[in-house]
C-alpha cells in the first residue's frame, strides 16, 4: 500500500511539473487575451498556438506573444508560433534557438529579434505531426455584435449630384467548430436619395461558413446563406498561397438566386445563375505593392475581368482598379483604413462583444450610368464580411509591419 501511494505521488508530480513550467507564460498570454491557446514541446523544440481576436493589426498580436516568450525562462528551445483564425492555422512564426539565446544574453535587442523572425504560410509539421496540447480559452461559442457602417455613392444622374445611401448594418458572428462561423446581419437605412429596397430594414450577410485547411498551403470555404448584392445560394472557394506570400492561385464558384425585400416581404428565387472566376495575387514587398487579377463570370451571366494594384501604408490600404466586362470598360479607386479601437477586449460581465469592424472599406467604380447599372456589369458578392481581408495574414505584410515600429 505504501509503495503504491508513492508510486501515485510521483507519478502526479510528473504530471504536473510541465503545466507549472507553462503556467507562467500560459498565464500571460491569457492576460493579453488571446483565445483558443495551446502549448507543447517536442525533443527539440517548444510550439505555442493562439488566436488573435482581441489586436486590430494580426502584426501587434504576434509582436506581443514573441515578447512574452524570450522573456520567459520556460523557453529554451527553438520555437514555432502558429497563429490561428477561425480555429485553423494560417501562419507559422520560427524563432531559432540561437535568437532566442542572443536575446537572453543582451547580445541583440528585440528589435533584432523581429527582424530575425521568420514567418511562412507552412504549418503542415504542426497540423500532422505534432501532438495536440490543451486548448485554454477556446473562441468556440463566443459572439460578437459587430456594427458595420455602409455608406454608398453613385453619380449618373442630371437632377442630383449625387446618389447616397448611408447605413447601419449590425451583425453578430459567433465562431461554431473550428473553421465554422455564423453571421446573421440585419441592415438599418439612415439616410438616401434612392427609393426601393434601400429605404427598408432588410436582412443582410445571413450565412454558414466552413473554411478548411488543407495540406501544402492549400485554402478551402464552402459558404451557404443571404449573400451581399442581393444573393442567396451556396458558393465555395480554393486557393492555394505559396510559402512565404509572394504569390498564390485560387478560383470560385457559385450558385445563386435573387434575395430581395420589399413591401416588408422577402422574396427569393430559385438558384439558377452560376458565376466563376480564376484569381492570382502577386506581392511585392519592397514597396508593399498587391496585384490581384481575376477572370470568370459574373452573376448575370456577363464575362470579363479585373486587375487591381493595392499599396499598402501601415494598416491603410489604397488601391485603384480597372474592369472589363460585357463589351465595357470601368475602372475606379478604393481604400481601406482602420477604425477606432487597436484593441477588442471581451468583458466579463457580458457574453456579447459590441465592436466596430477592424476597417473600414470602400470602393468607387467610375462606369455607373443607368446603362451599366440596367445590364448589371461586373456584379460579384461577398459570403462573409471580412472574406477580403486574408491579404492582413499574409506573411510579407505582417513582416513587414512589424519592422516598422
């Protein structure tokens, strides 16, 4: 009975002693409020996996966990950081042993470290070969209500200088299983010079999606739901990015019908239009410079394409772009900026976070006659609100971002 109560005793000492060795920074880093965070070790190296929905900028996030690791005593090893989104990992940050060690020892300064760091798109060692560790404070099952401002503008008329059509469109997005996530957006009109739909309350983003990660950089999203533009149907999406964010490939397709509301009805049609498109991407990160190209059809049966180039400034985005589809030429300018509030801190006291979105898009097309608008051009949809903003987990962009600090 003694030997078997000290067996017991030692052996939950084992067991023990390594959460003590992480509690310190598994601790910190719950502090900072990151979600759905992991740790573990292999022979030769430590790996710490956490989802950033609290930083504005993915670059902060990923900044703030390196910072807590070479200062933590518990570290020795090589380590990889894997940064989550939905639950799936997007990126892989490595800080070698020797950086880490160098830190320690007052030869290089953190900023030597950042520089040193080296983030790719790979994290198949890590999804296939690494044991799983406990997951602390999963993002499953937490809600956010996210207030989205809509402003829209349009100049084809003679009698007006221009179209307006401003308005609210809360949403709340909850995170289901990994990869899965709901939106359910309801659209408040504040002010137009239009009539029709736009003058009523109106469902917005309703959808179910299903993101996948799949091996060799490879991306997958199936989506389901009330689409933007009027749609609803189902659509999925692949693409594939190369290691370090210099280029990728992707394509899409849909199948949709009409989702309008008037008269305080909804009404929908069968899902009879398919549209499709081939897309690639090419960063340039001397410069910050995106190059994005895609061709395909669109909703109505149209086909063409359009070429955007993109540079980046910080977290600001400016950008123009040209289109040619249906026999017509259009083009336009668009921008991204950040809004207030860095960082997104859950309370603890109310399970729903109320927050503005990260960024603010828009996008002006200059080809918006009653002709164009009449034959419904170009037309494309988005399944999700944030579904355009992947270029922010590019690893070149993050890098990038945290140099510049």
């Amino acid at each position: 009975m003694y030997k078997t109560f000290v067996f017991i005793f030692f052996l939950l000492v084992e067991v023990i002693s390594p959460v003590r060795a992480e509690s310190g920074l598994l601790s910190s880093l719950l502090s900072l409020g990151f979600e759905s965070i992991s740790m573990g070790s292999t022979d030769n190296s430590d790996w710490i996996i956490f989802e950033d929905r609290i930083n504005r900028n993915s670059s902060d996030g990923i900044e703030d966990v390196i910072h807590e690791i070479i200062d933590s005593p518990d570290i020795q090893k090589e380590t990889d950081i894997i940064l989550l989104r939905n639950r799936l990992p997007v990126l892989k940050c490595h800080l070698s042993k020797d950086l880490i060690t160098d830190y320690k020892k007052g030869i290089i300064s953190f900023n030597d470290v950042l520089k040193g760091v080296i983030i790719v798109n790979n994290t198949d060692d890590y999804r296939l070969g690494l044991k799983k560790g406990r997951v602390v404070n999963s993002s499953s099952g937490k809600i956010d209500l996210v207030v989205y401002p809509q402003v829209g503008l349009a100049n084809y008329r003679l009698d007006k200088l221009y179209m307006i059509d401003i308005s609210v469109a809360p949403a709340l997005e909850m995170q289901l299983w990994p990869g899965a996530k709901f939106t359910g957006q309801v659209i408040f009109p504040v002010y137009n010079n239009l009539k029709g739909e736009v003058d009523y309350i109106r469902p917005g983003i309703v959808a179910l999606s299903q993101s996948l990660r799949l091996r060799d950089n490879v991306f997958g999203c199936l989506s389901v739901g009330n689409f933007t533009e009027d749609r609803m149907g189902v659509d999925a999406e692949l693409n594939y990015r190369s290691n370090k964010g210099y280029w990728g490939i992707g394509a899409n397709v849909g199948l949709t019908g009409s989702s309008t509301f008037y008269d305080g009805r909804w009404e929908v049609s069968d899902w009879k239009r398919v549209n499709f498109a081939l897309k690639t991407f090419f960063y340039e990160p001397v410069y910050n410079l995106q190059f994005d190209l895609s061709i395909g059809q669109y909703i109505y049966g149209d086909r063409g394409g359009r070429l955007d180039c993109r540079r980046h400034f910080g977290e600001i985005l400016v950008g123009v772009f040209a289109m040619y589809s249906g026999k017509v030429a259009n083009g336009g300018f668009l921008f991204s900026i950040p809004l207030p509030g860095r960082k997104r801190k859950r309370s603890k006291k109310f399970p729903i976070r109320v927050i503005l979105p990260e960024y603010f898009d828009w996008e002006y097309e200059a080809q918006c006659g009653p002709d164009y608008l009449n034959r419904r051009l170009g037309r494309s949809y988005r399944t999700d609100n944030d579904r355009n903003d992947e270029y922010r987990f590019n690893p070149l962009f993050i890098k990038s971002n945290l140099r510049i600090k």
